[in-house]
C-alpha cells in the first residue's frame, strides 16, 4: 500500500545536523565532501510529483515538512525512463531544443557526474541539500523519494530536477608578439602562442571552438595585416620604418572574439625592435618527483622561468606541449612559468613534459620528466575471522567490525548489499535496525571490509530476526 500526502511549501529551515550522508544518482549511500556549498538558496519546498531548477556547480537547500507519521530518513531512486524536458521547459524555461535526459550526456567532467543529496534531519522535518555538478547542457532527471513510515506502509513522491547549464562568456588575454622591424611577423593557428591558445570557455552545447569575429582598429605601423578568424596572422611592417637599437615602438590591434554565442573584446599587442637574440639555457629543468601522500594525492609547484634566459632582456612568457598530463588538465603553467598540479593514484608513473618559452618572437624548448609514485609498503588486504551467527529481536545493534582486522592497520570501511528491510550497517561495521513485519526471519548478511587502497576481504553470517 502506498500513502501519499503533499508536503506543504515553506522557508528555508534551519535545523541542527543529526545526521547526513550522500546518496548519488544510483539512490546508494556514499562517503563524498559536499566541498562548501556554492550557494544556497532560500524559498521553495519539495512538492509532490512537482518539479525544481537547480543551476550547474550549485547547491540549492530544499525542505521537506515531516507529518506525524513521516520518517527521518530517505532514499532517491532514479526514474531514467520518466525525464521529462518538456516540463522543464514550461516551468523553468529550459532550452528543450538541447536538453539532455542524461547526466552522462550532460556533465562537463565525467569524473564528477553526479547528483549529490545530502540530507539533514531535526524534529521538525527534513531539509535536502541538492548539487548539480557542471554541465554542458541542460538535463531533466526524475527521481523518486521513498521512505517507510513507522506505521510500516511505504511512501514515495516523484520529483523533477531541472539542471540549467549557464553558458559563461569566454576568458580571454591580451597577446604579446616581437616584430623585427623589417621582417613580416607570422604566427600559425596551431602555434603554442597563437592569438586564441590561451583564451578559455567553458562547456556548452551551443558553443562554437572560438574565433575572431571582427577586428575593431588597425595598427599604426604596418602596411599590412591579415588575420583569419582561427587566430593565424601576418603583420606586415611599414617599408619606411626605421628603428634604432636602442629603440622600440608600439603598437596594437583590437579585436572581438567569439564563441558564436558571446562577444568579448581582446587586443594583440606588437613590439616592434631592430633585432633580438633567441632566449637559452640558463640549466636544465631537474627531474621532478612527486610522492602521494597517505591518502593518495599529491602536489606539484616548479617555478621554471630561472632555468631560461634572454639576453636582450624581453620578458618570456611560457607554454607547455601536448602531453597525457597536460590534456588532462592535471599540470599547468602560468605565463611566467609557474607550473603546478595535482595527482592521485590514476597518475602513477613517470611522463616526460616538455616547457616552450618565447619572447614573443623566437621559442625555445626544454624537457624533463615527472615521476608520480607511492613510496607506502606494498599493500596488505585486511582479513576477517568467522562473522558469528545472531539471534535479535527490538531494537537492536550488531557490531561486525570486531572479527576483521588490517596487518598494515588500515583503517577499515564496511558495507553491505544484502541487509534486511528497515536495517543499515554503518560504515565502521555497527548494523542497527528495529525487528518488525517486513524483516521478520532468516536472513544471510555478506559484509565487506575495505582498507581503500585497493584490498578487501568479506564474510557472511546467519541474522534470524524475532518480530
């Protein structure tokens, strides 16, 4: 049987934490950081079989008004067949033309693709913290919340998240380009300092690769300058230019570019000399380590800019080449050289990563490795002694985690797939629950121990339940 009733709309409540845990889109309890929340928003309530918007990369706080017979806890069950984009588009004006039914479709980052609900609990109701993660396009995910009340009945109310994926203007720099001042300056789109290498935006299903979309003025000492919308330009210098050696001169080109949905202007700046001499090795770039550390992360800062040097004084600016690392966002490097990055165990190994530096006419390349490993013992996986078999009745406790232990002394995490209805194992392996109707029996209870670093070991046993 299936009782529903409509929870009634209200403020923002503030409760004091009980007790929380994440359930990811699957409806299973995890053990993620929220990370901070992005913004909170008050107003507006979970409403029977209603529907909610939620921007990407945000959380948004929603309560649930708790009946007399309503429980504390609740579980979300994705509706992968029951998406509905047509009501976001109605209710929350949703762009339907492009909308996602998917989060696998939907997410910018497929290493964060889910929806997390973190839900807090008081005597007087629940309240829901819902995050979207980034999106790349505008999704429609049912759900369905489901509880059992004290009075043994099930209930559960169908609810829409509508995912807005904000398309953000794109970030762009200013170029910086040496000229000699009777030679044509040419740089190619493909080039690691070409005029849209370093310009970013973000993810959208309606975003074009970025381009040139108009120039706005012309420089003042060229006779020429071609560029194409790609970023790949020719300046051509006056033929009656003159510079001294000891001189310089300025100039400028502004430009619009776009990412076929904004426009933001930018502006390319030349530096036009007499000569300039190519930078050189100053020393070069040592191998680097990086040790994880116990909880499998590790860090990278290497300031580069002192292993290079240029003899005419022009300040370099600093790329880095194509590389595993690199594409996959794990290392960068900042204009002047500072490289930095962030590593977990996936990256284990050592890959060779190659610097371009340029003083805004000659480039010049310099290698060296990183090495990413563990220098932890090799791992032992935990072990467990027979799980006896228990009799209980009432309320009751179980506490597992005695019978298993970890040579390395890991601490250990304990889950469950097959537990009874009305009962939870925690994850430091203490099962509770409340013997009634729908538990009543002979239930065999698998229990798996994990030191996270990759070993585990299970065990099962008899629970007999007394109604």
């Amino acid at each position: 049987m299936t009782n529903s009733y409509t929870p009634i709309a209200c403020a923002l409540l503030c409760l004091t934490l009980v007790g929380c845990g994440w359930v990811d889109s699957t409806g299973q309890q995890g053990g993620r950081d929220s990370g901070g929340l992005t913004s909170i928003e008050a107003g507006g309530a979970l409403i029977a079989d209603g529907s909610v918007s939620l921007n990407e990369n945000t959380t948004k706080r929603f309560p649930l008004l708790k009946s007399v017979d309503a429980p504390s806890t609740w579980t979300w069950r994705f509706l992968p067949d029951e998406n509905d984009v047509s009501l976001c588009q109605t209710e929350h004006g949703l762009d339907g033309l492009v909308a996602e039914t998917s989060l696998t479709n939907a997410c910018s980052n497929p290493a964060d693709c889910e929806l997390q609900i973190q839900e807090f609990t008081s005597g007087t109701g629940t309240v829901f913290d819902v995050r979207l993660p980034t999106l790349s396009a505008p999704v429609a995910l049912a759900y369905s919340l489901e509880t059992t009340l004290s009075s043994g009945e099930t209930y559960s109310q169908r609810q829409t998240v509508c995912g807005i994926a904000i398309n953000e203007a794109p970030s762009v720099v200013e170029n910086h380009y040496l000229v000699l001042a009777n030679q044509i300056r040419t740089v190619e789109a493909n080039d690691p300092f070409a005029v849209l290498k370093n310009d970013n935006d973000d993810e959208h299903v309606r975003n074009q690769p970025l381009f040139i979309e108009e120039i706005t003025s012309a420089p003042r000492y060229a006779d020429n300058l071609f560029i194409t919308a790609d970023g790949a330009f020719r300046y051509t210098p006056s033929a009656d230019l003159y510079i001294a050696a000891d001189e310089q001169l300025e100039d400028r080109v502004d430009l619009i570019v776009s990412d076929g949905v904004h426009s933001v202007p930018s502006v390319i700046h030349f530096r036009l000399v007499a000569s300039s001499i190519r930078p050189n090795t100053v020393q070069q770039i040592p191998a680097t380590p990086v040790i994880l550390d116990d909880d499998l992360t590790g860090s990278l800062e290497l300031d580069v800019s002192g292993y290079v040097s240029d003899a005419d004084g022009d300040p370099l600016q600093f790329r880095l080449e194509s590389s595993p690392l690199v594409d996959a966002g794990k290392i960068q490097i900042s204009d002047a050289g500072l490289i930095t990055g962030s590593f977990t165990q996936e990256d284990f190994g050592t890959e060779e990563i190659t610097v371009i530096s340029s003083d805004g006419l000659h480039t010049f390349r310099q290698s060296f490795t990183v090495q990413i490993r563990d220098n932890r013992p090799t791992n032992t996986p935990p072990e467990v002694t027979d799980i006896p078999n228990r009799t209980v009745s009432g309320n009751f406790e179980y506490d597992v985690s005695p019978y298993f232990s970890d040579a390395d002394g890991d601490a250990l995490t304990f889950s469950s797939t097959n537990l009874p209805p009305g009962t939870t194992l925690s994850a430091a392996g203490l099962l509770t629950g409340t013997a009634n109707a729908q538990n009543d029996g002979r239930w065999l209870i698998r229990v798996e121990a994990t030191d996270n670093r990759g070993g585990t070991v299970t065990d099962q046993f008899r629970l007999v339940v007394n109604d």
